[in-house]
C-alpha cells in the first residue's frame, strides 16, 4: 500500500516523492526498504512478487526503485485518484484472488520502517494459523509507551498459540487512557498491516462496505492490465467512497483477529520520530552535506544545500527542493499548518 | 571603500557578491546607500562623483547599482588582491589629488548604514573645519552602550567649535573596560569614516609608513586609467603591505582629530546587529519568502527558497546561494568557523 502523501514529512515528502519514495532511515528508500522485508522464504511461507497498490505518478519510479533491488512486482495497480485504504485492500484482493485464489494476503503499508526484519517474518509466521481459518488478523505492536498518537487494539479470547479475538478497536486515546491501556497489558499499537485469505476480506466487505466492494469491482472490470501494470479506471474508481480499511471493515466485523507484533515497528509519522530512530551518540541525526557546530538533539536533513548549524537544539531543519524547514522538535506537527498554508496561498510548486 | 568580504554575514555574503553588494537593511543595497548618502549640497560644502575602491571583480556590478540610482562614479579604482585600507585610503588620495588638489577627501566604507542622513551630512560639515586645517579626521561615534566589538576614540583638547584631537586609539576592549569608557563621557566608536587632505595623508603616509606609500606609488604609476576604470597593477600591488588605515596612520600620527557623530550609525557586523536594526513589531526580521508560525526573536533571510518557522526563537536563518545556516542569535559571530570549515574543505564554491 503506497497511496500515502506523507505530508507529516513535509517538505522532504511531497506529491511528487512521497515518503515512502525516500530513503529517510537507512540507504533504501522506505517502499524499498519494505519490498526487502517482503521476500524470500521463511518458516512455513513463502513471499510472492509484491503487488503494489500507489498512485499513477508513482508507478514509474517505484518500478525503477524496486528494479534496483532485483525485485519485479507481480501487480502494479495505480489509482489515478486517492480513495484511502479499504478500496485500495478491496482492488488487492481482487488481483491477488485472480492470481492465485489460495494465496494469503498481507496488506501492509509502504512507508513503514521495521528494524527486525527476521522478527517481522516471524510475526507473519505466527498470523498463518488465524488468517488461513478465516480471520482477518491485524498486526498488534508492543506496545512500551501511552502513545497518543496511534490507534490501539484490545485483544480478547485466545483464539490459537498466537493469535487473539480484537476484543476492540481504540481510537487515539488522551495520555491517561493511554496508561491505563499500557498498565493492563491487553492493547497494542495498531499498525495497520493485515493478513488474510482474499475471499474472507472480500465476503466481509460484502457484508460491511457494501458499496464500497461494489465500486473497486466496477473499477477492477472497466482497468486495463498491461505488462503487469494495472491502471484503475478513472471514472468508476472516482466513483469509489473513500474509507479506511480499519473504519470500512476491521471494526464492524466479527472476524477481527491480532497477532503481537515485537519487531522495531515505527511508522515514522513525523520528524522527531524519525529523529528517535537515526539519532547518533552525537545525539543528532543528519543526512545530506550538514556541518554542526554546538549542536544537539536535532535532526538536520538536507538534499542539496550545505547546511551549516551553530549553537542549536531541539530542532528539526529541513532543506529539501528548494524549501528549508525550521521546527522546534516539539513542534514538527504543525508542518501540516505549513502545507495548508501553501495549499491556500496556490501554485503548488512546492508541494 | 568597497573591499571587504563581510564573512560575517556569511553565507549571504560571498566573494562574488560581499555584504556591501546586498540588500540587507532596505531595498537597496549597502553600497547603493552609502553612494546615496555620499551625494548632493549640503551646508558649506558638496559631494564630488565618488571614488570607488573595490576588488576588481566588482567593478562591473557596483558600476550597475550605481548607475540604477543615476550615479556615475568619477573613477572606479579596482584592486586585483586585498591589502587593507591602508594602500587603498593610499592609492584614493593619489587619485583624488590628481583630480582636485584642494578637494577635501572623505574615506567611507560601503557596507555601513546610517539612519538619519541629514545628520551625516552635518557631521560631515562639522569636521571640515579640522580638514581644511591639516588634521586627520576621524568621526567617532556617540558610544550609548559599552560594546566589546569596536574599537574606541578617546578625546582629547578641544580644537574647534567640533572637533577635539584625539588622545588614544583604544583596542576592542573587555565589557568592565567598555563601561568605563562609558561613563567617562569621553570615548566614541571607532567607525572607520575619515576625513582629510589628500596631501595631509600621503605626507602622514611618508612618515609613518613610508613602504605602503611608496609601494602605491609604484602601483599607481604601473596603472592604467580607461574610461573611468583605474586598475591595479598586480604585481606592484602584491608587494604592497597590508595594514590598516588605523594602524599604520591613525594612531601613529600626531594630526589625528574627532569630530563626534550621532547619526544612527551600525556597521552590521552580525546576523544579530542586523535582526536589531530591522526587527518589526512581531520581533522578527524577515526578508524573501517566509512564513513564521509561533516565531519570535529570529531573523529569517532567503534568496529564493521558501523558508517556514515553527516554534522557534533567537534564531538567526540565512538561506542563500544554495546554502542554509541555523544559528542561535548569541553564536552568529562563530559563522567564522563555518567559512574556515569551508575554506579548509576545499572547493570553494560555498563561498
């Protein structure tokens, strides 16, 4: 799933080369770095070629990106417009059915980093038994810390050596539901990465999103698949409502399962969580041509321009296409004021 | 004097285009204001067509900026290498001697702003008198806080209705020092503004530093004069020794007067000298395209790329030529150590 915009990492991330177009944590770029995790043979499974679900100006430098890595997609369907992540899952499933109806599917997004890639395998592992009896498992990340800004997943009866019932779904919580949720030991983070047999996910969207499903079908019928690319027909996916695969179908079914998920996960949603992650023992993290003088617990990006600090901290800079960002790092989420602003102010050349 | 690099205002000012060429307090830039102050009848006496002396290299667009404001220089002396004010104060007294041998000489920098014009120009008046009558005259700026990063005038005898000789030439002292220099009621800054007789200061020259003289002599015999254009000899200019105009004439010279300025005067010596002068009412002095979201205390520059602020303060941000710097406003000064960085690396397009 590659449809994000990412526009939390603005303005390194924008339309043309959305965050999971960038390498932001390692050498790879993100959707490379998830395609790694994607393969090979593990324990019971076996990865298929990838399908990718992104937008049409994506497919290109996402061929080219995975390209370099050796790896070629099964399926590149691109979506000439966004519609969030139910019709995106509900067209996979549909490609995946047609390719190889016994297949699993794990849904998982593009621009997510995950720093143990045999723990992820692992976690996999442990979904097959619950997904191949007909759930729809979602992957629940240990959760060590009340986060307020991810989504959380009760879990309720056990339903095999791994796998859980959802007993709930949490919307983001306020700091002290959060602890509580933590102090119980029952909820994890919800990451949004899924797996299931295609037919389950399908015959619960019939029965929770009707339209919906009825939509991506009308769509998938009127594409075009050429050369393993499938382009999505403009006019009935523009049809499509758009909804999250969480709120579409995870919540209202009665087939939900989770799965711990103990492997380094970190959706990267902003600028100081990046900086958590790639912050050296100089407590910076830089990338590109930067030269810190005094300088702590900031994060210096830059694509071009030598960056040069003097006697900073706690700062997210940022100098990405022609655009220069300075954030307090407690602060790096109102870069979503910035974006409106430029979005109201028009010619958006830079975003 | 239009020879300075200005690596304190770094990385706006560069070689190919130093402080004194930038727009940096209005729309004009230093050197265009300096022109534009240094022009016109005043009481008692009037400005010439200036004598510009800068690196050859900005001959041609000084010759520009000017010509925009429909001033003609009368000559335009350009130096292949910096030697200081010394040989340039020098080789300007030999031109304008050979130009007007009873004119009196006034020897500006390019890069300072003044604020109230018509005061200059009094003060200018106020310090012919001691011209005409064979001193050196220095303009010493009315001292109302005990800075450390000038030098300091003291007075002396008085020697007219305004000007005083001066008795001590005062290093760049430490802050107790400084406030004593204060309330004594008897110390200026050293600004660097003179005024004098051609004849006064090559005689002077002849005494106390007779090889700078005598080597611009050479260089200028050697010269060519074209179209307004003198140019240095390079090799006879090389051999010049570089000084000061302070050190090797000022304070050695028993004809050294003060004529006490109060009109405004900053030599924008820092990013954060700069961001005082033109803070507005919001505390923050931007130029370019910027938008600041919860910003105080900052100076924000940029030559092109747009630059956005979040949650910051006491910044300076200088986003030119391809280059970003970050600095807390009470580090500015250390911007030194980022040009030495770059000198060191080689390469030298960042500067």
């Amino acid at each position: 799933m590659s449809g994000g915009a990412g526009t939390r990492l603005w303005p390194a991330s924008r339309q043309a080369a959305p965050k999971q177009l960038l390498p932001l944590v390692s050498e790879q770029t993100m959707i490379q770095e998830t395609a790694e995790r994607l393969r090979g043979q593990w324990q019971g499974f076996e990865f298929s070629a990838p399908v990718i679900v992104c937008n049409t100006t994506h497919a290109s430098p996402i061929a080219e990106q995975l390209g370099a890595l050796g790896i070629k997609p099964g399926t590149i369907i691109t979506e000439p417009i966004a519609r969030n992540t139910a019709p995106c899952a509900a067209i996979a499933a549909l490609a995946v059915r047609d390719q190889d109806p016994d297949a699993l599917m794990l849904l998982a997004p593009a621009d997510h980093h995950i720093s143990d890639k045999a723990a992820f395998a692992r976690v996999v592992s442990d979904g097959l038994e619950a997904a191949a009896a007909g759930y729809l498992v979602t992957f629940g990340i240990t959760a060590q810390t009340p986060e307020t800004g991810y989504g959380y997943i009760q879990k309720g009866e056990s339903l095999d050596a791994h796998a859980f019932k959802v007993a709930a779904f949490k919307e983001k919580p306020q700091k002290q539901t959060a602890e509580t949720y933590i102090a119980s030991g029952q909820y994890f983070w919800n990451a949004g990465i899924f797996m299931c047999k295609p037919s389950v996910l399908l015959a619960e969207m019939q029965r929770h999103c009707a339209d919906i499903l009825t939509a991506c079908e009308k769509t998938y019928q009127a594409s075009h698949k050429h050369n393993g690319l499938l382009s999505l027909d403009k006019q009935t996916f523009a049809a499509c409502p758009a909804d999250s695969i969480d709120y579409a179908v995870m919540e209202p079914t009665e087939k939900a399962a989770v799965v711990e998920a103990n492997m380094g996960w970190s959706d990267i949603g902003s600028w100081s969580a990046l900086w958590e992650l790639t912050k050296g023992d100089d407590t910076n993290a830089t990338r590109g041509d930067v030269h810190t003088i005094d300088t702590k617990n900031s994060l210096i990006h830059t694509d071009a321009p030598f960056v040069a600090t003097i006697g900073v901290e706690n700062l997210a800079i940022v100098a990405h296409q022609g655009t220069v960002l300075v954030a307090k790092m407690d602060k790096v989420q109102d870069v979503k004021k910035v974006v409106e602003f430029l979005k109201k102010r028009g010619g958006n050349g830079e975003l």
